[in-house]
C-alpha cells in the first residue's frame, strides 16, 4: 500500500491535516498550518465527487454545496429538494425556504445553490476578521477562507509600532496575542492574554488609510493595558498597587472600551488626579490609561512629568506612573 494510499483511507471521524493536526470535517483549510483540504468521499459513503472541486457529494445533489456547481444530473439528482439523501445530516432547512435541507457547514444549499448562513457562536470563541465565520483564539489561520485568523495582517505597521513601543520602554513581552474581532474592544481576565481589538476601527466605516494613527496604538496600548494587569493579577492586592490605583476587583462591568476616548494625545487637565477622563472610571482603566500614556512616550518619565506639569496634575498622577516604572523594572531583574 503506497503512502497515498494509506492517506487517503484514514477513517473520516478522526482526519487529520497532512501537518498531522486533527480537522473537523468539511473544514476548507487547516488552522494550524493553513494548507488547503479536499474532502473527497473517502470512504465511500455519499457516492459521488463533485467535478469541479472534487468534494464528496450526493448524486441526489443538484448542486455541489461546497463550490455551488450545478451538478444536476437528469438520471440520478433528486426531482425535488430533499432533506437528507444518503451519507448526509439535516442540521437546518435552506435559508432561502427552497424546501431542501442542509448540513452543517455547507456554505452552499445542495439544492438551490444559494448562499448559507451558520450561527457558530456555540462552537467558535470568535470570528474571522476576513469572511466573518467562526474561528477559536488560538488558529493562526482561518479554516474557512484561509487567510489570518488573527485578522492582524490587517494592522501590520501599527502591530510593529506597538512592540518597538513596548520594547523601547522595557515592557517585556509577556505572551500577549491581538486579535481583531467584530464586538468590542477588551480583554476577558479568563484569558489574560488574548487582546482583542475592535474590527470595525480597523476595517469598514472608515477606509484603512483614514484611521488616526494616534487612535489605534492607543487603542492597543490601553489594551494591553488591560492584558499586563490580568497577567499579573497579584501585584494588585499589594499594598503599593492600592494605595495608589485603588482596588482592582472592586466590582465592574465587562469592559467595553470606546474607541474615541483613546484619540487624545496628550495629557488632559481634568480630572486632577488620573491621567485622563476614562482612567476615572475604575481602577483598572486607571491602570489601563496610565499604561498606555507610559508606552506610548517610551516609558520617558522626565518629559511625561513636564507634560503633567504643564497640565496642572496631582501628586496622584506621579505615583501612578512610578510605580508602574518600578514594577516594570523589577520584572526585567527579576529575570
Ligand atoms: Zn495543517
Ligand atoms: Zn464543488
Ligand atoms: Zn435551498
Ligand atoms: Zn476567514
Ligand atoms: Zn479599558
């Protein structure tokens, strides 16, 4: 038995990229390494291959529901739509109400042909930047439409900026992973390193070129913000972090960071004793602003206490970002 051979007859419940990570069937791409999937009817069991993309489908089919194909055949399709021919599930009826069924994750229905939509919130932690389908935290690559599932080949010049930003002012990298996702901006404190990044800011209403650079390095810097405190989350229950910030976990909605309220570039006068408007609101935004003021000015404290000079801070605000230069600093001996 040749090598080929043996690949091609690897049972369906358990199949497998030629990288070796498992796949979920019917997934176009691998997530893992990206390589493109056909799914030939192997074993037989649905009875026959679409010829043009070579996919398995029915021969009851009249269109192939993975390539959209008319794959009618006057001897062997179906007279009419039907729900479920050998080899296949009914998940859900055809979007379009043509009276045909369709199996989870057709893109297309088999019988019409006509585009589908799948609700995937129960079996994906997010969506895919670039065609909007499920994808979980960790995939590199989309196993729908193959491109970056991560959606940060969206914002590559700013995702460069950023680590030189975090680099040049002695934050090491602590295994943070942007993501951009339709939804909000903010990261979940159960997944203290997954940041994810508004789409919409990056891609839609405006064109990518419009975008304020200010506003998304400010952005992900308050983001990240969020991201350093949850990974270290015991640093908050010491003395100096309280006193200073305030209690951390003192009770707060889910963070739903508004992008306008990162535009601002320099220092604002009111309030006195937090950095910006939006660091009044917790403690953690707190930390999250005064974060992002320390990143984006390279962690240059001399000009940044000018600055707060000129802005007529308290005392408050001083503490803040040296504190947070102390505890940076402790990291980088501790290491
Ligand atoms: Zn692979
Ligand atoms: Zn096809
Ligand atoms: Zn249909
Ligand atoms: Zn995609
Ligand atoms: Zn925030």
């Amino acid at each position: 038995m040749s090598a080929r051979s043996r690949r091609d007859s690897v049972p369906s419940d358990d199949p497998r990229c030629r990288c070796g990570y498992p796949l979920d069937r019917f997934w176009p791409f691998c997530p893992d390494c990206g390589r493109p999937q056909s799914w030939r009817d192997t074993p037989p069991d649905a009875g026959d291959q679409c010829p043009s993309c070579g996919w398995a489908i029915s021969p009851k089919f009249l269109r192939c529901p993975w390539c959209a194909t008319m794959v009618y055949d006057e001897k062997l399709s179906a007279k009419k739509p039907l729900k479920a021919p050998k080899g296949y599930r009914m998940d859900a009826k055809c979007d379009w109400g043509c009276g045909g069924g369709v199996q989870y994750p057709m893109p297309f229905c088999p019988w019409c042909g006509r585009p589908q939509s799948w609700n995937e919130d129960d079996r994906f932690e997010g969506e895919c930047a670039h065609c909007t389908r499920g994808v979980d935290d960790w995939m590199d690559n989309c196993p729908w439409c193959g491109h970056d599932a991560t959606g940060r080949d969206l914002i590559p010049k700013a995702l460069v900026q950023v680590r030189q930003l975090l680099r040049v002012a002695g934050v090491a990298d602590w295994g943070y992973r942007i993501l951009l996702r339709p939804g909000v901006s903010g990261v979940d404190p159960r997944y203290p390193k997954v940041v994810e990044i508004e789409k919409r800011y990056v891609t839609g209403v405006r064109r990518r070129d419009e975008i304020p650079w200010s506003m998304l390095i400010g952005l992900i810097s308050h983001e990240l913000g969020h991201s350093f405190l949850y990974h270290h989350w015991h640093w908050t229950s010491t003395r100096a972090f309280q006193r200073t910030f305030g209690e951390a976990s003192k009770a707060y909605r889910i963070n739903d960071d508004a992008w306008v309220d990162f535009q601002r570039r320099r220092v604002a006068i009111t309030p006195v004793d937090h950095v910006s408007g939006y660091a009044a609101r917790h403690p953690q935004e707190d930390f999250a602003e005064t974060f992002r003021y320390y990143v984006t000015r390279r962690g240059r404290l001399r000009e940044l206490f000018a600055e707060l000079g000129q802005r007529r801070k308290g005392a408050a605000v001083y503490e803040k970002f040296i504190l947070l230069k102390d505890y940076i600093q402790s990291l980088r001996e501790w290491r």
